[in-house]
C-alpha cells in the first residue's frame, strides 16, 4: 500500500518545517547572546568564559587534563620500574653506604618534592611524584632487609614493615594535605600485617582467620568514617575481601567440625563476622540522590544478607554436631527460621531485608535439597509398568537424608505461609509466596511415602489424600486463603495497625490511600512540576520548548531556555500505596490453578502406582473418579472443566481395568471402552450448552483411536468397532450444535467400517458391494442440489463418490491385471469432466486426485525402468534445471496457484 503524499503537497509540508527551525534556531541564538551578555556582566567569578566551539572535524580526542594524566602516569610507572631494576638487579654492585645514600637520598627527594609541587599548584605532577615515593618507600623495606636484617623472619618483617609502611604513609597523606594516593595506599598496606603477624606466630586457620576479620572491622571503621571516596572505596573493597575470606574459613571449619566442642570456635567466629556485617550494614549513611541511594541501599541489603547467612551458620553448624547425619539440613533450617523471629526487632529496612532474604535462602537451599525426594515420590510408580498387576515395584535408592525431606518441606511451607506476618518490613509477594508454600505443603505428603519406604497400600492412601486435599483446595481456594495472615489484614498494613515498614498507621490510613502529598514528597528526586519549579530562584529567565508562546526577545525580557517546562500539573502527587498493575494475577485463581496442577501430578502417581496389584487398581481408580467427579459439580471456571477431563480419563481406565481383569481379548475391550463415548455423548446431550460439555465429548472422542488400535488386529472386531463408533457419532449429530463435526465423523467412520469389513471378508470385487450404495447417494445428491442450490458439492456428492472410488483405488493399486485400472481411469475422467463442466468442487478434486493415482499406478514400472536406463548424473541435473526454472518463474508460478485456488474455491 502506498501511503506516499503528492509532491505539492510535501513540499508544503518541508517549507513549514523548515521555517519552524529556522524560528527555534533564532531563539536559541538570541539566548546564547542573552548568556553571554550575563556572564560578562558577572565578572569572574560567574566562571571561565565560554570558548569557541570546535567544529566536528577539529574536535579534540582528548581533553588536556586527560592526556596530562596519562603522560603523568606513564612517567611515574617507568621510573618506578627503573627503581625497582636498580634495587634488585643492580644492588650489589655498590656498597653499604653508597645503597643506603643512594636510596635515602631518591625517597626523601621524592616524598619533599610533591610537598613543593602542591604549592604550585600542579597537583597531577605531585600525585604522580608521590607515587613513585610510595614505591621507593616499599624497595627501601625491602633494601633493609636484603642488606641489615637477613635473618629476620620474612613473615613477621613483612608484616611490621606493612605496618610501619601504613603508619609513615597515613602520616605523609596527613601532611601533604592535598594528596590523593597516601591514604588508599595506607588502608592496602594495612591489610598485612595482623594476618602475616598470625602466620608468622604458627597460628592455625582459626588464628588467621580472626586476625584477618580484625583488619576487616578496621576497614569498616575507616569506611564508614572517611570523608573522602578515594579512602571509602578501598576500604570497603579491602573489608569484602578480608571479611570474606574470614567467613569462608569459619564455614570451612564449622563444617569440618566433628563435635559440638569443635564447632564453638567457628562459630563464635561466624557470629563475629555477622555481628561486623550486620553493623556496617545498620551505619551505612544514606547519600544524597536517589541513584546513589539505590545502590548503597541495595549494597548495605546484600552486607545484611551475608551478617545473616553467617549468623545461620554459626547456629546451623553447633547444631548438626549434636544431630544425627540425616538431621543436618533440618539443624540450618532450624537456624534460618528462628532467624524470622529477629527480623521483627526495630532496626533500619535495609538490615531487615538482608535477614529476610538470608533467611529465604537457605529456607530456598532447603527446598531444592528435598526435591529429588518428591521427583521419586512422582515418578518412581512408573516403574510398575514394566510388570502390570505382577505385584508392589522394589523402592529404589532413596538419596541421603531422604527421610528428613518432608520434614523440611513441611518446615519451609510453614515458614512461607506465615512470612507475611512475621515480614513486615519485607512482605513475599502473596499470590507467589501463597502458591509456594501450597506446593510444599503437597511435596511433603508426596515425599512421606518415600522417606518412611511405606508398602504399597499405605503409600497408595498418601497420595490419594494429596490428590484429594489438592483437588479440595483447588475446587475452594477461598477456604485457605481465609486462613492467611494477609487475607485478614489490609493491604500495606502491619500487625498491629502498622505498615509494611514498621511505622504505625492510623485505621482511616489503612483504609484509604492519602490524597496529598507530604512534604517530603515535594523535595524527593521524583517530585515533578511545580515542585521542581518552586526550587528554582526567582528571576531565572525562561525556556523556550514550554507550550506558552515566545515574545520576541529584547534588551529587557531574557529568551526563554530550550527543555524546561512549567506548570502547576502534578505538583501534588498522590503519595498513598500505588494500585497494582491491571495484569497482577488473581490470589485466588492462581491458588486454585496451582492447586490443580499438583492434583493431576500426585493422581498420576497414584493411578501409576494402583497398576501393582488388581485390588489396587480398581481402589485407585475409583477413588480418582469419584474426587473428580465431586470437584467437577463443586467448582468452577479451569478447575471444573480440567476436572470433568479427569473424571473422563479415570473412567476409561476403570473400563479398561474392568475388561482386563475378566480375562478378555484386546478387540473385545476395544469394544468395552467405546462405552466412554457413548456415555459422554448422553451426557452431553443432558448438559446442552453447558461449557463442560465440549471438553467432556472431544476428551472421549480420543478413546476411539485407542479402541481402533486394540481392534487392529482382529479386521472384523475392527469393523464393528468403527461402526458403533459411527454410531455414536450420528447421535451425537443429532444435536444442531454438533452437527457440522460428528456429522461428516458419522460418515467417515461408516464408510471405514463398511471398507474394513469388506477386506475382511476376503472381497476381490468391491464395486459390486460399493455401486449399489453409490448411486442412490448421487441421486440424493442430485436432488439435494436442486431444492438447495446453496448446497456444497461436498455435502451432496462427496460421500457417494468417495464410497466407490476410494475402495477401487485401493483395489486398483494391488491389481496387477489392466481392467480395473482402466476402467477406473475412465471412471475418474468421467468424474473430473463433470465437476469442471458444472464447476463443482467435490467430482473435480475427488476425480483428478483419483485419475492421477491411477495414471502414477500404471506409469511407475516405465518410470522406473527408464530411470535406470539413464546415466546417473542425469537425474541430478534435470532436477537442477527445475528447481532453476521454478526459481526463474517463482512469481509467476505463484500466481498460477493463487489463481487456480481462487478458482476452485468459487466452485461449489
């Protein structure tokens, strides 16, 4: 489709656009001249006149600071390697007293040369200088040892020398005023000497350990005391690395730990680092925007979250030392859940969320360890398929600590349908953390059969309590959700009348969101409007961009600025609970769809496993059936149509169990199960219109290939069974709403049964067997067509020709004599001729699809004859050359088939 406008029509449409930039760009000019003019109006003080812009072609790469910087840093790296070449390598080609004045007079020269540096206020050249001074004083360290201490400990004079190195650099940093790179150097240096102090004195992991998260705490201090982010950073990162790798050697050894004595000193460690964690995280000051508040929030939660898995571990780890093996999940689990209890205490949000979310994963770990135990609980029946009814399966290797999974599943559901009472600072989602704890409510009852090894009766009546109490919940939703904690509060309200974050909320607060704004809202960094405007000075010129028009500019009026918009629009912006979003799921309905889902899993596992023994089978079924039948009356919407489908299912294999056990052949509970069908048709003639009934019919519709397949090989059970299938079709034909379908599914099964028992009965001459019903059928046809002329071709001819032509071609194919075939042909061309005379769809298709099957019949031995007379390459290349001529005519060759299926549907 071209939408493309007129060209006099698009040039008017450039002219106006054109003029429109041409006045912005006029506007832009004279408020540039306006600034400008203020500038110079201000003095110096205002700030560095504005340059010159460059042009594109001669912009600078880099700016002069950058390329000052790097050539800075070049220098002060080379001579530092310089330093380091001659310390090393050259060092013994002089003696003591040249070294020592060689080396005292370079690092006095380079720490006093910054100092004088700064006065002149070239501070890159003295970061760069005091650099090199920072390194000269470490090869002066290490010159000391090498030449007056070589029998020192090499640990023990690291670590004082670190300490003096820290001590003599945080006092330059202190001197230097203005420097930069002392004081991170300080806090690195600092990280050495407490832990090589620990090794040095052949102290143990343990020892190290506290050493290292001593330096840690030290680290805090400094980060949360400097003022400086080039002092903040390094400490913070220096804390991570030594407080991690201190609780990482504490959970080692609390692991390792073989008895409760042994496990008392990895966690007092633990709790110390917890106890680090949790107070750098409660001090972190809060900054000044919203960006950076973001981050540091999010940074100070996941320093929570570790304090909290420390503290988790520290309990966990004493407690599994007095448990049995299998108890060991359960102990930490234990430690995660009394770990809730803390999250109610006062403290800022962030702390909270990080226990909250510590907390959550171990319940998390929990979980996924008990997993593989419902995994066998749900696909462990499977096995009795291999020997139907030959007796209970042999139980399979259970994984280690099986026994105690319901039992943390059962903890971890408990914990999840209470969280929102005990969270209030951090309350789950609800429809997830609701569904959640359904399905672990569930895995604990699927895993109890597996973790006690029950026999088969007793594991059998555990699941079908699951199903059953699944089926229940998800049939009424509403009854579990009665018992939450969030179904009994208000929204975004806390125990007690107090809201999500602790504070306390008055009643009408909880009932109805506020309509002002506070104060605070007008100063936040998502304040817009007028409260942006209110924070601009008096007297600031205008923007051009705002919907006001633009005076022309004067000496006077200042032009207005290009992107500021005004407006009183938004400036009291609701600040109550924000509504949730149109497409936030049900509570409800997704507990009931969850609910669902592990019916059908836990019935599965149930029908399975009833396959052991005949008694078991019929009790399983039974049981599933009547369940599903009661929640199919009971519920509604998903879970009464699923229900229905179930119910359908259940009850064909109660038919088929019936059948096998009275010991009968296959093509006979072939016949059995079309009693399915049968039923569902009268019930969906009982229930009309009902939105059960579709479901119902199509889901017994698909027992009739399973009774095709079990009457296969018996061709005359087939036969019968076809027709009886048929039969059910028809009446369901009766019915309007169904007639289009079953209809034409009446006709094919008939016309399959009457050609199943033809070949059964060893006929050679179908024709004699198919004219007599064929040509009554085309003169109904005939006269169909003539009272209705709106009447397809299809719905008149079409069954009375595919009843003789399609068991000829049938016969045709495996004829080895020329009659049929010919006669056939004719037959066919007979038909093709007439439908394109009369331009009727059906004798047309019916009749080419049949002339050109025959003619590939008879033409096949020539073809093949002639294809091994002809040289190998010739095949490959003529298909070649087609797929060339295709490709060349593709356009047109589509058009040739968009033509002819226009044609044919035009027909009748």
């Amino acid at each position: 489709m071209d939408n493309a406008l007129p060209p006099a029509e698009e040039l008017r449409l450039i002219d106006r656009e054109l003029v429109r930039l041409d006045a912005h760009r006029a506007r832009l000019l004279a408020r540039r001249a306006w600034l400008l003019t203020a500038l110079r109006a201000a003095g110096p003080a205002a700030g560095p006149s504005p340059g010159p812009v460059r042009s594109r072609g001669t912009a600078a790469e880099t700016s002069p600071p950058g390329a000052q910087n790097a050539l800075l840093a070049l220098g002060g790296t080379l001579l530092a390697i310089a330093a380091v070449a001659f310390t090393v390598v050259s060092w013994g080609h002089m003696g003591i007293g040249g070294r020592a004045l060689v080396l005292g007079a370079v690092t006095v020269a380079a720490l006093g040369t910054p100092l004088l540096l700064l006065r002149r206020k070239l501070v890159s050249t003295a970061e760069s200088v005091a650099a090199l001074a920072l390194v000269l004083t470490v090869l002066d360290a290490y010159a000391l040892r090498r030449a007056v201490l070589p029998g020192t400990d090499a640990l023990a004079y690291t670590a004082a020398a670190a300490g003096v190195l820290a001590a003599v650099w945080a006092g330059y940093a202190r001197a230097g005023g203005g420097l930069r790179l002392p004081l991170p150097g300080a806090v690195v240096a600092g990280q050495l000497p407490l832990p090589l102090w620990a090794l040095s004195a052949g102290g143990s992991a343990g020892a190290v350990a506290w050493a290292a998260l001593a330096t840690a705490g030290l680290d805090v201090l400094i980060a949360l005391g400097a003022r400086r982010k080039g002092v903040r950073a390094p400490a913070a990162a220096c804390a991570v690395a030594a407080g991690g790798w201190s609780l990482l050697t504490g959970l080692w050894l609390s692991v390792s730990a073989a008895s409760p004595a042994a496990s008392v000193e990895p966690a007092l460690l633990l709790l110390a680092g917890a106890a680090l964690a949790l107070a750098a995280a409660w001090r972190t000051p809060a900054p000044a925007s919203a960006s950076a508040s973001a981050s540091a929030s999010a940074s100070a939660s996941a320093i929570a979250t570790i304090g909290g898995l420390a503290a988790i571990a520290a309990l966990g780890g004493v407690l599994r030392t007095a448990v049995p093996p299998d108890w060991a999940v359960p102990a930490y689990l234990l430690s995660a859940a009394s770990l809730l209890a803390a999250v109610r205490i006062r403290a800022p949000r962030v702390v909270l969320t990080g226990l909250g979310a510590a907390s959550g994963l171990v319940h998390l770990a929990s979980a996924l360890w008990a997993a593989p135990v419902v995994l066998l609980g749900l696909t462990g029946p499977a096995a009795v398929l291999e020997n139907v009814w030959g007796g209970p399966p042999a139980p399979g290797a259970a994984p280690p600590g099986a026994a105690t999974a319901p039992v943390v599943l059962a903890v971890v559901a408990a914990a999840l349908w209470v969280a929102p009472r005990l969270l209030p600072a951090v309350p789950p989602p609800r429809p997830a953390g609701e569904c959640a704890a359904l399905v672990l409510a569930w895995s604990a009852a699927v895993a109890a059969p597996v973790a006690l090894s029950l026999p088969l009766g007793p594991a059998l009546a555990v699941q079908l309590s699951a199903t059953a109490a699944a089926l229940a919940q998800a049939a009424r939703p509403s009854l579990a959700a009665a018992l939450l904690p969030t179904a009994r509060r208000a929204p975004g309200a806390g125990r007690n009348g107090r809201a999500a974050d602790g504070t306390a909320t008055p009643p009408e607060a909880a009932r109805t969101p506020r309509a002002t704004a506070s104060p605070e809202a007008t100063t936040s960094p998502g304040a817009t409007g007028s409260a942006r405007a209110t924070a601009t000075p008096t007297g600031s010129p205008p923007h051009p961009g705002s919907p006001a028009a633009d005076p022309a500019p004067d000496d006077h009026t200042p032009p207005e600025a290009p992107g500021r918009t005004g407006g009183a629009a938004g400036a009291a912006a609701p600040a109550g609970r924000p509504e949730p979003p149109p497409y936030a799921p049900d509570p409800l309905r997704a507990l009931a769809a969850t609910a669902l889902a592990c019916a059908l899993l836990s019935g599965t596992a149930a029908a399975l496993l009833g396959l052991a023994t005949r008694p078991a089978t019929f009790t399983a079924l039974g049981v599933l059936v009547a369940l599903g039948a009661t929640a199919a009356v009971t519920a509604r919407g998903l879970v009464r149509t699923v229900a229905a489908c179930a119910t359908v299912v259940g009850s064909t294999g109660l038919v088929a169990a019936t059948a096998a056990a009275a010991e009968l052949p296959g093509h006979r509970i072939a016949l059995a199960l079309l009693a399915v069908p049968a039923g569902a048709a009268l019930l969906g003639a009982r229930l009309g219109r009902h939105p059960v009934a579709p479901a119902v019919e199509v889901t017994a519709a698909a027992v009739v290939p399973i009774a095709v397949a079990l009457a296969a090989p018996n061709p005359p059970a087939l036969a019968l069974v076809l027709a009886l299938a048929g039969v059910v079709a028809a009446g369901t034909a009766v019915r309007a709403e169904r007639r289009p379908l079953a209809g034409y599914a009446a006709g094919a099964l008939f016309v399959a049964a009457t050609w199943v028992r033809l070949a059964a009965s060893g006929v050679d001459t179908p024709e004699a067997y198919t004219l007599p019903a064929t040509v009554p059928a085309l003169a109904l046809g005939l006269l169909r067509r003539r009272t209705d002329p709106s009447a397809s071709s299809w719905t008149a001819y079409g069954p009375g020709l595919g009843a003789t032509l399609v068991p000829s071609l049938l016969a045709a194919w495996g004829d080895a004599g020329w009659q049929r075939p010919l006669l056939l042909g004719l037959a066919a061309l007979g038909v093709t001729l007439a439908g394109a005379r009369r331009r009727l769809r059906a004798p047309l298709v019916l009749g080419g699809l049949t002339l050109a099957l025959v003619a590939l019949h008879e033409l096949a031995p020539y073809v093949v004859q002639a294809v091994d007379a002809l040289p190998r390459w010739l095949p490959p290349a003529l298909a070649g050359l087609l797929l060339l001529a295709v490709g060349a005519t593709y356009e047109q060759r589509l058009r040739d088939v968009r033509r002819f299926r226009e044609s044919l549907g035009r027909m009748r």
